[in-house]
C-alpha cells in the first residue's frame, strides 16, 4: 500500500471533513472511493490507448532483444559457448591444474 499527499483547499477540505463525518466515513475511505469510481469510469475509454501502449512496449522489447541477438548472437549469451561465429571457447584443463602441470 503506498501513502500519498494531496493539497486541497481549505473550503474543499473543510466539505469532505463533513461529508465523511455525517457518513461515518474516514476522509481517507471517501478519497479511496472516489479514485475507485474514477478509475472504473474510465476504463472503457482508456482500453484502447493501453492496447497502444502494450503494443509499443512490444515494439521496443523487440527491438531490444534484436539488438541483443546481433551483439551476442543469441538471447542468451552463455561464457562457455562462442560469441560470434568462428569464435571457440578456451579449451579448458584438468579440474584443479594450471598451465598444463601433472601432478604425481
């Protein structure tokens, strides 16, 4: 839950303070009411501009893993694996030598 701070006029203010106190409600309870009931009224009407906003953000992941893909070569870039064609990991040794040392 967040907490918020709203300005109001001290008339406005002064009204909703009687409001809540003849309904027996918080100021907070009628604020959260009203911000519900706006938010419901406009969905309908703003259904079609989140469509256009998750299709952009469609547009730009794309893009993004494109970008991606053409730097690594793949979505994942894994550090054992070649990062560009013709690329070859290091060869790896023994578990627990180095350089090539035997030991007896």
């Amino acid at each position: 839950m967040k907490t918020m701070a709203i300005r109001l006029e001290d008339d406005l203010h002064a009204q909703l303070s009687l409001v809540a106190s003849l309904e027996g409600q918080t100021v907070t309870d009628i604020i959260r009411s009203a911000v519900e009931a706006y938010i419901s009224e406009r969905k309908a009407e703003l259904s079609s501009k989140a469509d256009q906003a998750l299709a952009e953000i469609e547009r730009e992941a794309a893009a993004r893993r494109d970008a991606i893909s053409a730097l690594f070569g793949g979505t994942n870039p894994d550090p054992d694996q070649p990062q560009a064609p013709g690329d070859q990991p290091e060869p790896k040794g023994p578990r627990g030598r180095r350089g090539g040392a035997t030991s007896s």
